[in-house]
C-alpha cells in the first residue's frame, strides 16, 4: 500500500470554495488526511489571502501555507457556464467548504439546500464569524473580532494597560481544528445514513468555548469572579508564569506540589521549601506575593540556559521564551519535521509549517505547494466531461481564469 492509500481520507473529494484562514486551514489539513481537495477561487484576484504578507516573487506565504496540497480551479460563477461547471464539480464531490457571511452564497445557488438537493450525500461545512442563527449572524467579522469578544483578550496582558494583539490566529486556526472534527465526524455519520449534513461553524462560538476556567469561575462564584489580566503569571496557579533572566525570558511551571518543593529548594533553600503555608495550592495562591519575588531573584542573577539547566536537574518544567529563528533550530521541531520544505514551481524550494496531525502507518507531510490561481483548470474540467473546445472556449471568455505563471508550467 502506497503512502497516500494509507491516508485515511484517501477517496473523500473536498470543494474548498474559501478565502483567508479559517476554511483554507481547515481543507488544508482535510489534504494532508489524504483527501484530494479543489480550491476554486475567482478569476484575476482569487483567495483574498493573496493579498496578504508576506511576498516573494509576487507569491504570497500567507497563501502557500494554508493551501499546500490542494488542486486550484479558477472559475467565473457569475456566468452561468462558470456555475454549471461548480455545480457539476460539486456532483461528485464529499465535502463543500466555505467560510463567507450567511446567506451569500444563497444568492449563488451554492448555498447548502441547493447544493444538498443535488448532493444528498454532500458534507457542507460553514465557517463564519458569528454563525448562521442569532442576532449577529449577519455581520461580518475576523478573528481579531471574536478574540476581542469572547473574553479572552481582556485576561492578556499587564493590568491597567490596553490589552496586546495576540499575534497569532487563534480563532481561525482553532475553529478550523474544529471544523476537521466535525467534517470526519459527519462522513463517518454518513456510512450509517448515507445522508450529508450542514455544519455550522463561527470563530465567536470557539473561543468562548476554549475557556477552560474563566466562564466557570464567574458561574460558579454566582457571578463574584471575573478573570481579568494578570501580567505575568497566574493568581490562581502559583508557581506558574514568566520570568527574567541576565539575557532574556524563561517559563516556569511548578504548579503541582512536588515540583514546587524542588523549585522552592532551589530557589529559596530548605527553610523555605519546609515552609508548610506553601505546601498547598491555596497556600501557594494565598501568599503568591511573598514567592513570586524569591523566585524572581533567583532568575535574575543568572542567564536562561543557567536557569533551564538547574531547573531540569530537578525536573521542574521549564522553557526559554524562544524566537521564531530559535524555533526553526531547535533539534525537537527538526526531528518532528512540524515545519516541511519542497518544491514550488515559481520560488523554488520553500520552508512552511506542517500540520501536527501523526499517524503510525503514513506521512501526512505536505510536499504538494499551494496551486498557482487556475493552474488544474483544464484537468478538473477534462475530468468533469468537458472536451478541448468548450475549455479552450471558456478560457478564451473568461470563465476559466489562470494567472501568468501557469503557461510557464
């Protein structure tokens, strides 16, 4: 068996019909499962995530990312040629996935009743800000919006300050982890019932999901407790937090009773460590002011790797706050092959980062780039029962749109 017909999702044809993150992220990992996923983007601009930094050779590394593996079909679906030839595709197709604002693609014919009429078997996953029920399921929104909505942005940072930007897109990338769950979950609900179904999807809803304290602290104090920001380490969790050291930043955590006995050895030698108003977590939280600045002290008067080699001799967790450039080096990310290289037909070799998903049978590696806008337009039309002519004809009008660099392919 090759490596590809181990994957698990090997067969299972997905119409990624998204832009941005949330739904190219999504697909992009349904991809790297085996499945043989088309993105279809519209002609001249295509996915708005072209637009986006950073650029090499007019190629966009946003863009690469989040669609290695996929197949690009570039299509006009205002002419109603351009959408027979969508709805011909998504005939044969398992899963549909599009994150754009509710009821848009209503307006198209490509909304989930008219394309489960067509498709009873079609697996139609949205993707959306606010979801397609309640009283914001019409506005637009990003994840910059639901971060700053779900709560979670008011615990980051230090008190009294406006709270940081979080530099990373947690709401995309965890509702999109999310919508993988529930795609593999609605095709295996399918070999029982043979029927599809809509996921409905939203980036507010995932992140208020992902408190895993804060919503039950205020519920269950009747309302008295409202996590808020904390700077630096975390009231409720002492000893766990972020420290300075002689040359730059580490982490600690020795949260749990044991591994606070041996920091606190260490740190503040064995009359503190016998200290017994510490030796619990409620004793820890109740006098966190009196530890944190023994610790800090000890930080401090040394460098990070002093630090981190006297703290793993006591197998206490700990890491350096690294920087992307450290992360690239570093010999774990190497051995687990998180970030992957191959072979891109404009830039040649690139470097992007691989999906976390692992299996004990197959490489989920990634070592098909993203597609050039259009570049598998001929063959998915071939494929779908259009002879040279009628292509060579909606390529001439316009319907089938590729970008430049495809004729040089």
């Amino acid at each position: 068996m090759s490596t590809t017909e181990a994957l698990p999702l090997a067969g299972i044809r997905v119409i990624d019909y998204s832009h941005f993150l949330a739904g190219p992220y999504l697909s992009r990992c349904l991809a790297a499962m085996g499945a043989e996923v088309i993105k279809v983007e519209r002609p001249t601009t295509g996915d708005a995530g072209r637009q986006h930094a950073c650029f090499v050779n007019g190629q966009s590394g946003y863009y690469l990312q989040q669609n290695m593996g996929k197949q690009g079909l570039c299509i006009n679906l205002k002419d109603p040629r351009g959408l027979e030839l969508m709805h011909k595709l998504v005939d044969t197709a398992d899963v549909f996935v599009e994150n754009y604002r509710p009821g848009a693609l209503d307006r198209l014919g490509l909304g989930y009743e008219a394309l489960a009429a067509r498709n009873p078997g079609l697996v139609y996953c949205s993707v959306s800000a606010y979801g397609h029920t309640g009283p914001d399921s019409h506005r637009a929104g990003f994840g910059l919006i639901a971060e700053a909505k779900s709560g979670i942005m008011a615990m980051v940072g230090k008190p009294g300050e406006a709270p940081p930007l979080l530099r990373i897109a947690l709401g995309d990338l965890y509702t999109g982890a999310h919508g993988v769950a529930a795609v593999c979950a609605a095709l295996l609900g399918r070999v029982k019932s043979g029927k599809g179904r809509h996921i409905d999807m939203a980036l507010y809803d995932t992140l208020v999901s992902m408190h895993e304290y804060a919503i039950q602290c205020y519920t269950l104090s009747g309302g008295k407790e409202v996590p808020v920001q904390t700077g630096h380490d975390l009231p409720t969790s002492t000893l766990y937090g972020v420290f300075t050291a002689t040359d730059g930043y580490l982490v600690i955590a020795a949260q749990v009773d044991d591994a606070w006995k041996r920091l606190a050895a260490l740190v503040g030698g064995e009359a503190f460590a016998a200290d017994t108003r510490f030796h619990t977590a409620a004793g820890r939280n109740e006098h966190r002011l009196e530890i944190l600045p023994v610790v800090r002290a000890w930080t401090e008067a040394r460098s990070v790797s002093e630090c981190l080699a006297a703290l793993d001799a006591i197998d206490v967790p700990c890491a350096k706050v690294q920087r992307i450039d450290e992360v690239l080096q570093d010999p774990q990310i190497i051995a687990r092959e998180v970030v992957t290289e191959h072979e891109h037909p404009v830039l040649g070799k690139v470097r992007l980062p691989n999906t976390p998903i692992r299996f004990s049978d197959c490489d989920t590696k990634q070592t098909v780039p993203a597609p050039l806008m259009g570049q598998h337009n001929r063959a998915i039309a071939q494929s779908l029962g259009y002879g040279a002519e009628d292509i060579d004809r909606m390529v001439a009008e316009g319907v089938l749109y590729a970008e430049a660099a495809v004729a040089q392919l």
